[in-house]
C-alpha cells in the first residue's frame, strides 16, 4: 500500500471538523431538553457497563486458569503413565508437554491478574464518573461533546502536519505512512472515525460510547507515539542537581546524543 492513499483516506475520516465548531450550539434548547438527562448520564452509564465488561472477562480469566492447571495436572500424568518420567528426570527438569502446560498456566494467571487490575480500575472510574455527574450543571459539555473535542483536537493537531509548510519539512515521516508509527496512526485516525456518532446531539448507548471513547484513547495514544518516532514530539528540559538548564545553552540530553536546542 502507496502512502498517499491512507492520507487521503484520513482527509475523508476528518470531514467533521469545521462543521462540528459551527453546529456545536445551533441546536434549540426544546431538543437538547429531550433525553438531556440521560445524555448527561452517558458517561456514567457507559462506566458502568465497562464494569459489567470488565466483570465478565474476569470470570473468563479464572476459567482460562482453572482449564489451564486441569492440562498441567493432565501432561504431569501423561508422562508418569508413559513410563518416561524416570527418565525425563535424570536428563531434564521436566517434561517438554509439561513443560508447555505450566507456561500457558503461567500465562492464564497473569492474564487473570490483568483481568483483576481492570476490573478494579473501572470501578473506580464509576466512582469519578458518578462523582463527576453529580456536580456537573446544564451549563457544562455533555459526555459526547467533550470526548468527540477531544478526538476532534488530535485530528486538528495531525492535519497542522500537513497544511503547515514549516511543520511538512521539518517532520515529514508524520504524513508518511511507509513508517510503522505513522501507519499506525491512520489505522487507529480510522478506527475512531469508524465509531464517531454523526452528531454530539445523537442518541448513543453506553456500549457505544465505550467503544468510541477506547477509540479515541489508543488514537491518543497512537498519535504521541507517531510524533516520538518522527521526532516532533517535546522534549522535557535537562536538570541536574535540581536546577534546569536553559534549552538556549545546547546541553546534549542524555541518551538521545541531540542538543535540546
């Protein structure tokens, strides 16, 4: 795949921008009142449902741990039976089978273990969703809006590498898609764009929103990591004994071999 089709297929995915900062306030206040509640409740709802996710791939893990001891149990009798045990003990450490069995045990419980870990953190993400729907007045940006700005924001920021000349010829690998990151990138531009609803006015369920709002997440992520690898993303100043040297004196940072100016 050539590198200008999938710059051409992001300026179709970002048709939305400007109209979106046009439209953002003409809707009238009797269609924001319908259903006005439970759009303000998008975030929380879909918090929740997140939980029930992170539940259910939980319980899923444990059965994955529980199969995955029954095969370790299985392999460690199956060379006891075979009358190879013997052996296997005075050449190697354990059988090859059981040795394969205890690593997909190993991985089921790490698995289990990240399961649990997400399983914790989308509670707590219901709690700072409930927390913050709770003080949130109608003079604040519903759920949607806020996250459809945010995926409008790292659009806005990739197409500066296109339309500002500066920008194009000091980092030109962030338009080229014949580089992993860059590629990366457009996949993920794509991918939310695939879940954007048509308006922050539509009617979306919270499975919906999760998914969207995932999307624009590893877009985040995505984009930070197209910009480290094409060398325009900032760099922190360099301290030493807690004072920070100035960018101006051209101190190499450690590591990289560049002067930070």
């Amino acid at each position: 795949m050539g590198f200008v089709e999938p710059i051409l297929v992001f300026f179709g995915s970002v048709w939305w921008i400007a109209p979106a900062v046009v439209g953002a306030g003409a809707v009238s206040y009797g269609a924001l009142t319908t259903g006005r509640r439970r759009a303000r409740r998008l975030e929380l709802d879909a918090a929740r449902h997140e939980e029930t996710r992170a539940y259910k791939a939980l319980v899923a893990a444990k059965a994955q741990v529980r199969s995955a001891h029954a095969d370790l149990l299985a392999a460690k009798a199956q060379s006891r039976a075979s009358g190879r045990q013997a052996l296997i003990d005075a050449v190697l450490p354990s059988d090859p089978g059981t040795v394969d069995a205890h690593r997909r045990l190993q991985a089921a419980k790490q698995d289990e273990r990240s399961a649990s870990l997400a399983l914790r953190a989308s509670r707590t993400r219901i709690k700072a969703s409930y927390a913050e729907y709770r003080a949130s007045s109608s003079r604040d940006p519903l759920p949607l809006a806020r996250l459809m700005a945010e995926h409008d924001a790292i659009a806005t920021r990739f197409v500066a590498y296109e339309t500002d000349p500066e920008l194009a010829i000091a980092y030109p690998q962030m338009t080229d898609a014949r580089h992993p990151a860059t590629l990366a990138f457009l996949q993920a531009l794509r991918d939310a764009g695939s879940h954007r609803p048509s308006s922050a006015q539509a009617k979306v369920s919270p499975p919906q929103f999760l998914d969207y709002r995932q999307a624009v997440r590893h877009l985040a992520v995505a984009f930070d990591e197209a910009e480290r690898a094409a060398g325009a993303a900032p760099r922190q100043p360099v301290v030493l004994g807690g004072w920070t040297i100035p960018e101006w004196l051209g101190v190499v940072r450690p590591n990289t071999g560049r002067p930070t100016g």
